[in-house]
C-alpha cells in the first residue's frame, strides 16, 4: 500500500523530512516554541556612548575645524556618526564656552551653529538644559572671562529669536535668581529681546562678524588688501588686515584672488611677491594648508575660463606653483594636479603637417 496515511498511521516514506512553513507549530505554549524561529529579527549596529574623553577630543576637533571652514552640515554628519546618549546639552555648553574663548565671529558662527542643528542633533529641551547648566556655572565663568553674563545673555536671545527654545526660558528664571551674575545675563538677555523689532535685530547681536559680511563685501576688501600690499610689500600689514577680518574659513577667497593676480599681471612681476606673501602666511598658519589647497583648487577649475581672457595663463600658473612649491609650502598634490591643455590640434601644411599644443 502507498496510502499516504491517516489516523494512525506513519505517513509517506521520508514525509518526516519534509517540514512546510505552514505546520510549523506557532503555539507559545508548546515545549518545542522558538520564539527565534517564528518571529523576523531586523539587527542594528549600536555605538557605544562616548566616554568623557572621547566626547571632549571629538568637540573640541570638530568645533575648532568648523571655525576654520564654517560647514554646518559637516558639524551635524559627524555628530549623528557618535553616539552622544544624552550628552547633547554638554555639547552645547562646551560649543558656547569655546566661542565665549574667542574672537565675535566665532560666537557669530556658533549661534549659526546651534541654529542649524536644532531639529537635527538638538532639541527645545537640550537648548534649555544646556543653557541652565551654563547659568549654574556662571560664577566659574566669570573667572575666566569677566564679561560673561553678556555674552551668555547674547546666547540665549539669540536663540530665542532663533526658536530654539522659547520666550518663557528667561521669563520662568524672573523673581528666581539669587546670584548676581545670573540676574544680570538673564536681565541682559531679555532687554535684547524687549527692543523694538529685538528679533530681528538679533541677527546682529554680536556685531557684523566677518564670517556674516557679504560675500561681495569681503572681495573687495581682500582684493584691496592685496593692492596696498603690492604697492608697499609690507608683509606684516597685510597679514594684519588678514586678520582683522576674521574670515579664517574664507582665507582660500584670499589664496585665489593672489593667484588670479599673478596670472593678470602681463609684465610678470609679481609673482616673487605673492610667492613670498603666501609663504609667510602658510609659514605661520594664518592661512592653513586646507584653505591653501582649496584657493589653488579654486583656481585649477576655472582655468578653462580664466585662459580665454589670459591666453597663456596655463603657462603662467604652471611657473608659479613650480615657485611655490620650491619655497616649501604647497604640497606634492597640488603640482601633480596642476591642469594643462591636453588636447591637441593640428596645423596647417605650412607649418609641416606637425601636430601642436593650443595656446603655442
């Protein structure tokens, strides 16, 4: 017989083997349930939160390089890449006390910061956390940085305005402070907010930072630095006025307009001077070598441009990144990408039937 079973008997030969979804037993109280085996896992990979070390090493690296080329979004990748479990109002407290350490561009740049991160990596609660405990540790502050209370006062108005956390923060705080320096950040605070159209004139509350100048402002002044510096040569006074910008994440601006420069400059004469200029800059840091590297870049990828109003600027550009790169401060990367024109055109019998390069 081949039946293939019923009550009683065994089945087909080799049925035991034979397992359909379907018969699996799915009843939780069978000794035989696997609860691995009926359900569909997903797995996810779980960072480990930051020690305070690693979260100390981490803001300090990624602020300070975000003074120097002021990319938000490259803030708000690297930190969603970590795992800060809870340590988000620590961030901004350590942000703010950084800015607080520097020049009012950097605390322009900082407000711009906290703006954009908000929804991202920060939420209403972590701006009032932070900012409660930056007020808890004002009489520290003041220590180090007498003006303190203002600055902290320019903080949290600037992020009202900013909505990042709302006009009943500083109001919750009135009638409940007993330290000096408290009252007088909170009180700071809310005089700003109080002025007629406050809000809008926040957007200046610390000053017009360089950072926060027009673009089109900011040529011109660096184009002009570099005429006075070529009719002086005064190395000293142009790095100064460099400086007093505080434009260090636009110094690649100032890197391609010296370059453009030389490759206007028809009697070749100054490409010594700019040589020696960006030398001294790149010498003492003031121009760091990734701001250097993207003003040559800059440069690199507008030749096709730049060469029809300056025909032999493939020639003039290949001189001067030969210069600079003797005098020690362009890199080896920068030399292998110079670009040149590579095609190739060929000329008429009267010149011998050769095959030429364009712009000879």
């Amino acid at each position: 017989m081949r039946g293939g079973g019923g009550k009683g008997t065994w089945g087909k030969p080799g049925s035991e083997l034979i397992v359909e979804e379907d018969d699996i037993d799915k009843d939780v109280h069978d000794p035989n349930y696997d609860s691995d085996t009926q359900d569909n896992c997903e797995f996810e990979s779980i960072l480990p939160k930051l020690t305070t070390e690693e979260f100390e090493r981490v803001v300090d690296t990624v602020i300070k390089e975000y003074f120097e080329n002021g990319d938000t979004n490259e803030v708000a990748m690297t930190m969603k890449e970590v795992n800060l479990a809870g340590l988000q109002p620590a961030l901004i407290e350590k942000m703010i006390i950084m800015a607080m350490e520097r020049k009012p561009s950097h605390r322009e740049m900082t407000s711009v910061l906290l703006s954009d991160l908000y929804g991202h990596v920060f939420t209403e609660e972590d701006f009032e956390q932070g900012f409660n405990s930056l007020l808890k540790s004002m009489t520290d502050l003041v220590l180090d940085t007498p003006s303190a209370p203002v600055m902290i006062g320019n903080f949290i108005a600037r992020a009202v305005a900013d909505d990042c956390i709302p006009p009943s923060f500083v109001e919750g705080y009135r009638g409940n402070v007993d330290c000096q320096y408290i009252r007088s950040a909170l009180e700071h605070a809310d005089n700003l907010l109080s002025m007629k159209h406050g809000l809008v004139r926040l957007d200046n509350v610390w000053g017009v930072g360089g950072g926060m100048r027009p673009v089109r402002y900011l040529i011109n002044k660096i184009q002009l630095l570099l005429k006075e510096y070529m009719s002086s040569g005064d190395i000293n006074e142009a790095t100064r006025c460099l400086i007093e910008l505080e434009v260090p994440h636009f110094h690649h601006e100032f890197v391609y307009e010296a370059v453009l420069m030389v490759l206007e400059d028809i009697h070749d004469l100054l490409s010594p001077f700019i040589c020696k200029l960006l030398k001294a800059l790149a010498t003492s840091v003031i121009v760091t070598p990734d701001q250097m590297r993207r003003g040559f870049q800059r440069v690199y990828e507008e030749m096709a441009d730049i060469s029809i109003d300056i025909p032999h600027a493939y020639n003039i550009l290949e001189k001067f990144v030969t210069e600079c790169h003797a005098a020690g401060f362009l890199p080896e990367e920068l030399i292998r990408n110079i670009p040149s024109r590579g095609r190739k055109r060929f000329v008429s019998e009267g010149d011998g039937g050769c095959v030429k390069s364009n712009g000879y």
